[in-house]
C-alpha cells in the first residue's frame, strides 16, 4: 500500500495524461469529479470553507496552464500563502487560509486558526469584500496588489515574476460555482 497526496496524485494524472494504467479499462484518471446535481444544475460551494478551497486546490492541480505558469515557484524558496480574508461590513471575524505551492503543484490546502502555526512564505491579505470581488474575476491579482486592494508580505519581486500563475490562480477561482455566506 502506497499513501500519495492529492497533489501528488494530480501531477502523476497530468504525466500520465490521465491514463489509468489497466486497472479500469476504459476509464481515466483524469474524469472530473462527479458533479453535485440540483435539477440539472451544479450546485454553488459554500465560500469561505474548506469545501470551496479544496474544490480551488482540485482545479488548480488539473489546470495544465497554471502548471506550466507556475513552474519553478517554491523551488529553493517557502512558496506557501496565507491568505487572510479581514473582517469587514460582511464578514464577522478574520479568516485564513493556508495554501501550499510548489513547483505547479497546490496542497494541504485548508483553513487555520493561527496562520503562525504554519511554514508560509507569503502572506496575501485585503476585505472580505474585496475576496469576493478577487474570486469572482472582477479584480486581479497582482491589480489588486499595486492599486492597494490587497496587501503581500513576502517578497514582491517573486510574485511579480510569477505574475501568470496568479492570473490563473484567480481564473480557476472564478470558474467555480460558489455561494457567498457573507
């Protein structure tokens, strides 16, 4: 018995092409996950929980051009986030939420209490107003960063280098069907 992380099992599906090796014939590893059914509709994910992150984390790791954007990132340095969703007019109290990245890969993804009981290189912070907007596509990234919507601590040469793989970071946020709770 071999025990493999999702992002493990996601760079193998991507190697691999998704080719499942004849354990199942006719099926591939790279199918999407089954989706959430509601009259015909997929059903939004809660935003922000651990179901939507994972849902993010899922579709990261299946998205061959954040791969390719991302390459390199976390290699020789901590490339993992915090991302802190502040308090605002919606939101109730502060949320964070850990992100590992290397190298095109996302893992372990999940919320955390003390973001100071994480290994993290970077910290991206703004309102949760403006995550809403972030994840809905109608503020970018790195725009986000040099217009003051949104705050970095890390080193902001790295980020700027890896500019593409946020744009796809943020893309892949914005294609998921989601529920605001706040």
């Amino acid at each position: 018995f071999i025990s493999v992380t999702s992002a493990q099992w996601n760079k193998i599906r991507r190697i691999t092409g998704g080719i499942n090796a004849g354990n199942v014939p006719g099926e591939r590893l790279n199918e999407p996950p089954p989706i959430q059914e509601n009259g015909g509709k997929r059903m939004a994910i809660p935003f922000p929980t651990d179901e939507w992150i994972d849902e993010w984390e899922e579709q990261l790791n299946a998205n061959q051009e954040y791969e390719e954007t991302s390459e390199g990132w976390g290699v020789d340095f901590n490339g993992n986030f915090i991302f802190h969703l502040q308090a605002d007019d919606r939101l109730p109290e502060d949320r964070y939420y850990f992100i590992g990245l290397e190298d095109g890969d996302a893992f372990d993804c999940r919320e955390v209490d003390d973001p100071e009981d994480t290994d993290y290189g970077f910290i991206y912070r703004g309102s949760y107003a403006d995550w809403v907007r972030l994840t809905e596509g109608e503020v970018g990234a790195i725009d986000g960063l040099m217009s003051g919507v949104f705050e970095l601590d890390g080193d902001m040469q790295k980020v700027l280098q890896y500019s593409d793989a946020a744009v796809n970071m943020v893309e892949t946020a914005s294609q998921i069907e989601t529920d605001y709770q706040y």
